[in-house]
C-alpha cells in the first residue's frame, strides 16, 4: 500500500512539473493560429465542406460526407460551390502565400502576379482537375449539368520582323464544362459572361483589342446548352453589363453603352431579347415614352424581373454634367464649397461622391406591353424596394427629403413613407415624419412599420388606407430596455414573417411576439419563458434555399423552429425549439459555450455548427436537429495545448453607487493563489456577452491581446459599464475603479501593479480614468479622444460627417449641445484635467484616423509633454483607426507587451521608451532593443 502511495504521489508531482513547463505564448504564435471559414452543409445532408485558415499562410479546403469521412483536401482552396445535385465540386485554388509574397517584394505589376486556378472534383470517383490561370467561375442557379470558368492564356505575335520585339497579350477565354462528359466548349475574347437560372442558356460578350479596326467580333452572344447553337444577338463594340435572364430563362435584358470609349458622357440603353427575336432589341432609350426630361438609363443601375417576368426594374438617373476639357487646370481654382444648407457636410459628399454619381432611381418596364417606362420615384428618394417576388402591384419608397441637415446631430433624419403603383406610378402616403423603419409584407398588401419615437409596430393596409396599432395595449416594451444613451432607443427588431403572410413575428428583449397585421390577433408566441428565465430568444431562418425569389424570411408555427437563446445571468448560450401558439419552447441545450454558424441540411434534420468556449478553439460539428448526435469534424490549434492559456470566469460586485456590476476575470492556466499578479483592465461599453467567447492570440487593431498577456502571468480584468447621460467619464469611474478596487482585496492581486487599456471608446475612458485616480501603474489609449469640446466640431473622415451626433445623442452621451452642456463638455474632457495624472501613458493617434481626428492623441500628448508628464506616442502612418495593415499590428503587440512588462512587472525599458527613435532612424532602429 505505501509503495502504491509513493507511486501515486510521484505520479501526480510529474503531471505538476510538466503543467508547470507550459510555455507561455509569444509573439511567433501567431501566423500559424488556425480559424474556420465557409463552412457549409449541403441541401441533402450527405456533405459537409469548410477552409481552416492560419492567420497568415496557406489555408486548406475540406469536404467530408456525414460519417466524417474525408474526401477532399485541397492545398489553398476557396470560394468553392457544390453541383444542385451534389456530385461536383468547384473550387478556386489561391496561389501560394510564399510565391505572392516574393511577387510583391519584387514590385510586379498586376498582370503578371501569380493567378489563381481551379478544381473540379468529382466526389462518386474522386477525380480531381485543375486548370490554371483561372480569373472567375460561375454557376447555374439550380443547373448541375455545366458550369463556365474564365481564364486568361498569354500570346506572342508571330511576327519576326528583325529588330521588332515580340510584345505579349492575353487572351480570356470561357470554359463551358460538361460535368458529365468532361468536355469543354471554349469562346475566346471574353470579357461578361452569365447563366440563366437553370443553366440551360450561357450569355457571354466578347471584346476587340482596342487597336484591332478590322475586327469583328465584338457583341454579345447567346450559347444554347440544349441545342449547342451560339448566335451573336448584338453586333459592334461597347461596354456591356448586368445580363440578366428572367426566371424561366426565355427572357434576356442587358445595358449596353456604345459611345466612344473615351466619351466623358456615357450613353447606356436597355437591350431586350427572347429567341422569337432575331437580335436583340434596343428597348429603353433617353426619347422612350415615360421619360422625365433631361434623363437616361443608368448604367449603375440594377436589373430586376418580376417573378412572373412580366415586370422588369431598371435604373434611371438625370444626364450629368461633364467637365468641359478644353479648361486649362492651373488656370482655375480647385475648391470645396461648404453651404450651411447643403443636405450633407462637403466631407461627407466627398466621401460619397462615386456612389451619388452612381445614384439610379427605380422604374418599371412591361416588356411584353406598351414600349413605356414608367419612373416610380425621382431625386427626392431613397432606394426602393419591392418585395421579393416582385409580382405585386406596389413597392415601398421612403425620403428624407428636407430633413438630411440634422442628421448632422441626429444620425438618423425622419422620413416619409410611400407606397408606389408599378402600373400607374402614382404615390400613396403611408406615414409621414417616421422615425424608424418600414417593409412590405411578401404579398404587397400591406406596409409594417416601426415607430422609434413612441415604440410601437403599425400595419398599413394599402388598399383601404386603415393603420393598425398592433401592439395596443401591451404591458412590454418593443425598444431597447436598457439603452443608456441620450437617443431614443431603437426596436428590437422583426423576427419573421408569417409562413401565410397575414402576421408578423417581433421581438421583445427576451422573446417573441405575433401580430396579425389586420389585428385582428396577438400572442406572445414564447409564451414568456423568455423574460421569465432571463433567456434571450430569437428565431433562426434555416430553410435551404436556392431559388434567390424564394427566400423570404418566414416562421410556420406548425413546424419545429430553433430559437438561438443567450441567458443573462448564466451568460450560457444555446438553442431552443418553438412549436405551436402560446406554449413555451422547449429546451435543445443550454451550455457554456458559444455556439455560431448554425445551418441545416434541406430537410432540416441534420445541422451544422460551431462551438467554442474561452478555453477551446471553434471547432466545426455535426448533429442531427435533436441535438442528440454530436459529432466533432475539425481539431484546429492542437499546439494550444503546448502554452500557458487561461480562464474566464464571472465577477460581480456592487459599485459605491450601489449598482450591481459584472465583468469577466481572466486568469492564468498556471494561477496560483500564493502568487501576486498584476492586473490589466480592458473595456469599451458591456463585454460580459463574450464570457464563453474564444479569443485567439493574434496581432490586434489596438485591443488588449488577453490571451497573450494572461498565458504571461498577468490578469485581465474586462468590466461592464453603464452610463448616466451627461456623465460618461463619471460612469466609468463607477464601474472599471469599483471593479479594480474589488480585485485588490484579493491576496494574488499586486494593488501596486494595476494598469488600464482601451481603444476607442475605451481609449477615452482610459485618458478620463487617469485624471481621476492615482490607481494605476500604466495605462494605454489607443486613438482616444480628450476634447470633446473641439472634438464636438470635428469629422469623422472615413465618412465625412460631423462628429456632433456623437455627443448630442449617441456614444459620447452628453445630450445637450454644446453650448447647452458646456460645463459637461468641459469636466468630460481629459485634456482640461491633464494636470492631475501621475499614471505613465501610451497613445496611439494614426494619421489616417478616419473616426477619432487624430490631432486628439496630439493635444493629449504635447499637453502632457508640456506639464512634463511620461508620455509616448505612437503615429502608425497612415494606418486607420484601428489598425488594418498586420505589420503595424505584429509592432503594437511588442510595444504593449514592452510598455505594461517595464511598469507591471518591473522588467528593463527597451529603447522606444527609455529614449525614443528620432526621425532620423526611422525604418532602421524599431527602438525594441533593451540596453
């Protein structure tokens, strides 16, 4: 027995010796950190196929059967579609990581870049072929007999002239494949190409070289897959686009522009053709009947019809002006006219230039009727919509039009709402001075709306004018109950469609509601079980569906529906099942976990998904659609295993104000309670959704990288906040210096070693909290602002609008203007109470911020510069708000782990910190060097 003891116990101190030898992450890990992407199940239910990526590298595609066989495994596919009848696959095979690399050092042009190729694989023989130099495939809708691939092949003149060098060209050329036979039918010179539904006819152009006068094989052509006949249906050169057939496939329409190429003003037109016709035909012209003045088809404009075909939609926009080109351009003046009328800020109209110029208005032609366009809205209005089918008789227009000027602090500007006669184009008002949003059901009878302001959902029945409140007489509210901003808050949103199209399904915080839309019915579908047990429902659309006018978002309460659910105080995730009126729905499973990516095959009976929690990667599973099955079909990051990882639990507290708080605490795989940690708090606005969330080690935007900095012996500690209008930076106190505060009473906490991090929001908060208390250690702001005051007047530059609505309604919660709260604006900004921190920091301001102006991170650092405070900052140049470009994201995770490391933990200052790097020794010194 004691030897059996002495055995045990050296068994257990090896296992403790070998955990203690974990490694902890480093800043290596990261390209090879693996994620799943495009996972798919196919409508029978017999295949599954998804990629695993690394972060940077070479990723693999896979196809499997539903006993988790593996059938494929291809090197560096993508975008890969299954045959209707799920015998082929299709897949893009990207060029090596290591070969594109070596093409970019080299500086190559785009055209001699390495190409993508493609894959066909036959799954009954496990054939696979490939081709090379591959720009595009598509596929048929609903065909499964062929599909077409674009590729483009390089040839030399044969003319050897001496002295003449050989210039090389490329030509495209279109692959018609045969899945059956293995064939090609191949078209040189192709630029557009496009299959009708069903894969029976292929539409292709094919374009001149533009020095080639004698040719003559420019024009759009038709191919019959049935009869194999190819007719050229229109002759001559031009720009050809958006081939659209009708749903039956008889019915071709395109947009074809053949003026000059180098005219400024382009002329595009509506071609027509069905194989009664011998070409097509020029249809819609700028003298068409129903024409407004001064306008012409859009060649920006989409093409649309109808399910029954009888209905085509295209684009119309006023001719625009062109620049006269006989103007010398030194000559003239080049400037920004701003115009405290205008409907939008000159940034913003800047910003949007291309896609106003691109603006189109819808309207409506009967291609089998009258030769007549009819406008169904002009300038004034917003995109049009109809519903799905587009049988109906109207479609639902909106305009702001007179009140885009205070989206300047409003964000969201009211609108009027219409409904549109496809066969007269008369209008019908539906409401006016809306603020919120509004549909049309699938039938087109009648409009749904919801009212933002007073928080309820109406039906409007075109046909008799009647508005419906349908909500009346409710004890719940349909509006975000724990909005904590000046606005008003927004709805919860709509859950579905009736599968008869008479009611609608909507959403309260926890569960959902049906409404008839004639009210003449209203139930709560979840029967309460939502608020009852703090679980959030909501329903989940997993119909497989092909067919693009078949997929309306509908919910038969005949049938099994899975509800995805989220509990509040568990913070648990999971699904449920919703069968039936009035009953509640019946538990699937409830886990610490997260579950994404939920779909089902075409019968519903087997589903796919991911599950993850803070410990475990998303891995991809199999089950069927009781849940009771599971079967896992992807490891990925097995290397996990070999690093330090984590924990993630829940904390809660009661602030000094007396509110109930929660965060998540993050400790080390390692923790030891005899230990003393530094801590880190990282926050934005409420993080505890994310308790089960797997956060992987990866260069970040400007974030805290947790993983990285627990697996190093620090805690992470990410609080939630709520916000009192007036005083963000207040609230923040409240909330993150409680939390830390908390965390010192623990033993293993250093109250000596506490530092702060945020990005953003997170970022002024940062900057606030160090005004406010001695606390911490080290902070570090990542593009914060810290004067609102002249912030309140700035531009967010990637969208060119003002930053008031910001302040006046929306994250930065003042509520008041500016010259209404200037005593809020003033004690809610940093740079006013810079005087006050102690706590060494690091801002990150880049240059090409498009959010936060980044002369913010510069009054922040040259005033703390100037009262001789420790400070650095960091300009990524020109790089965004939150880093976009990885090297800059692989240098701030060094530079963070360098910066808390020498604060929190004691270790030596690399150069960056202790003496900066002068312009001078940029691009040679990184200053990451520790003396």
């Amino acid at each position: 027995m004691n030897k059996r003891i002495i055995f045990i116990g050296l068994f257990a101190l090896q296992g403790t010796v070998l955990f203690a030898q974990k490694q902890p992450l480093n800043h290596t890990v990261y390209d090879g950190w693996q994620s799943l992407n495009a996972s798919e199940i196919s409508a029978s239910g017999k295949y599954i196929s998804y990629q695993i990526l690394p972060q940077e590298g070479d990723g693999v595609f896979y196809l499997k059967d539903n006993i988790n066989k593996a059938l494929l495994s291809l090197p560096r596919g993508y975008n890969a579609s299954m045959t209707n009848d799920e015998t082929h696959v299709v897949s893009l095979i990207k060029p090596t990581f290591g070969d594109t690399r070596q093409a970019k050092i080299k500086k190559k042009k785009a055209d001699d870049m390495p190409k993508d190729s493609l894959a066909i694989y036959t799954i009954a023989t496990g054939h696979l072929l490939k081709f090379a130099d591959v720009k595009s495939y598509k596929m048929a809708e609903e065909g499964s007999a062929h599909f077409s691939f674009l590729t483009d092949s390089k040839t030399t003149p044969s003319d050897t002239t001496a002295g003449k060098s050989k210039k090389i060209s490329k030509i495209s050329t279109l692959h018609l494949f045969d899945f059956v036979t293995g064939d090609t039918v191949n078209f040189q010179h192709v630029d557009q190409y496009a299959f009708n539904r069903l894969g029976s006819k292929l539409v292709f152009t094919k374009k001149a070289e533009a020095k080639d006068t004698t040719s003559t094989i420019a024009g759009v052509y038709l191919y019959d897959l049935t009869n194999k006949a190819l007719k050229k249906i229109t002759n001559g050169r031009g720009t050809y686009k958006n081939f659209t057939f009708d749903d039956q496939g008889n019915q071709l329409v395109y947009l074809a522009d053949k003026s000059a190429e180098k005219s400024l003003l382009k002329d595009f037109n509506l071609y027509y053709y069905t194989s009664q016709l011998d070409s097509a035909q020029l249809v819609v012209q700028k003298n068409t009947a129903g024409m407004p003045s001064n306008w012409a088809v859009s060649g920006d404009g989409d093409l649309k019809f109808s399910k029954n075909g009888q209905k085509l939609f295209l684009g119309l926009a006023p001719i625009p002006r062109v620049r006269d080109t006989t103007l010398v351009d030194f000559e003239h003046a080049k400037v920004d006219v701003w115009h405290w009328q205008d409907d939008y800020l000159q940034p913003q109209q800047l910003v949007n230039l291309k896609k106003d110029l691109a603006q189109s208005y819808l309207s409506v032609y009967y291609p089998q009727q009258v030769n007549r366009v009819i406008p169904l809205v002009d300038e004034k209005f917003n995109p049009v919509r109809t519903t799905i089918e587009a049988d109906q008789e109207y479609v639902l227009a909106t305009t702001d039009f007179g009140r885009r000027i205070a989206t300047q602090w409003d964000y969201q500007s009211k609108q009027d709402v219409y409904v549109v006669s496809t066969v007269t184009g008369a209008r019908q008002m539906v409401v006016e001075n809306l603020a919120g949003q509004a549909v049309l059901s699938p039938d087109g009878q009648f409009v749904l709306y919801f009212n933002q302001e007073n928080g309820n959902w109406y039906s409007y029945r075109i046909a008799s004018k009647k508005v419906t409140l349908l909500n009346e007489g409710l004890p719940v509210s349909f509006v975000d109950e724990d909005n904590d901003m000046p606005a008003k808050p927004s709805g919860y949103g709509m859950a579905a469609w009736g599968s008869d199209n008479k009611g609608v399904y909507v959403y309260d915080k926890y569960d959902i509601w049906y409404f008839a839309l004639d009210g003449s019915d209203k139930y709560i579908a979840t029967n309460g079980y939502g608020r009852a047990s703090s679980t959030v429902l909501r329903y989940k659309n997993l119909l497989h569906v092909h067919n693009s006018y078949r997929k309306s978002n509908t919910l038969n309460n005949r049938l099994q529906n899975i509800l995805t659910a989220f509990n509040e105080a568990t913070k648990e995730n999971g699904f449920y099942e919703l069968r039936g009126k009035r009953k509640d729905p019946k538990v699937i499973i409830m886990a610490p976990h997260v579950f994404k990516n939920l779909q089902a095959s075409g019968d519903q009976k087997n589903v796919i998904y991911t599950k993850e929690d803070y410990g475990n990667s998303p891995d991809l599973y199999l089950n069927n659609n009781t849940f009771k099955k599971e079967e896992q079909l992807t490891a990925l990051n097995p290397q996990q295993a070999d690093y330090n990882w984590g924990t993630a639990e829940l904390m809660q507290w009661t602030t000094p104000g007396g509110h109930q708080a929660e965060g998540i605490l993050y400790k080390p795989e390692d923790f030891d309670a005899n230990k003393k940690y530094p801590v880190i708090a990282y926050f934005y606005e409420k993080l505890t959704e994310g308790l089960y969330s797997y956060q992987a080690p990866a260069p970040t935007p400007s974030r805290l990288n947790i993983p990285y900095f627990v697996s190093n012996g620090y805690i992470v500690f990410a609080p939630d906040i709520s916000y009192v209008t007036g005083e963000p930076g207040k609230s923040a106190e409240e909330y993150i210096n409680s939390g830390m505060k908390k965390l010192t009473e623990y033993p293993w906490v250093d109250a000596a070693k506490l530092g702060i991090q945020g990005q953003s929001w997170g970022g002024y908060q940062v900057a606030h909290l160090i005004t406010a208390t001695d606390m911490y250690a080290a902070a570090w702001a990542g593009a914060p602002v810290v004067n609102m005051t002249s912030a309140y007047g700035g531009i967010r530059w990637q969208t060119g609008m003002s930053r008031q609505f910001q302040y006046e309604n929306t994250q930065s919660r003042i509520g008041k203007t500016l010259w209404e709260g200037q005593e809020a604006y003033l004690a809610n900004s940093p740079l006013f109470h810079l005087d006050k921190v102690t706590t060494p920091v690091v801002i990150m301001a880049n240059d090409n911020d498009g959010a936060v102006p980044w002369y913010q991170g510069i009054e922040m650092f040259t005033a703390l510069r100037r009262l001789q405070k420790p400070v650095w900052m960091l300009n990524y140049n020109g790089d965004a708000h939150n880093l976009l470009l990885r090297q800059n994201r692989k240098d701030i995770q060094i530079r963070e782990q360098q910066f808390f490391d020498h604060y929190l933990k004691g270790a030596p200052a690399p150069k960056w910190l202790k003496s900066g790097v002068l312009a001078k020794e940029k691009g040679i010194d990184w200053g990451f060097s520790i003396d």
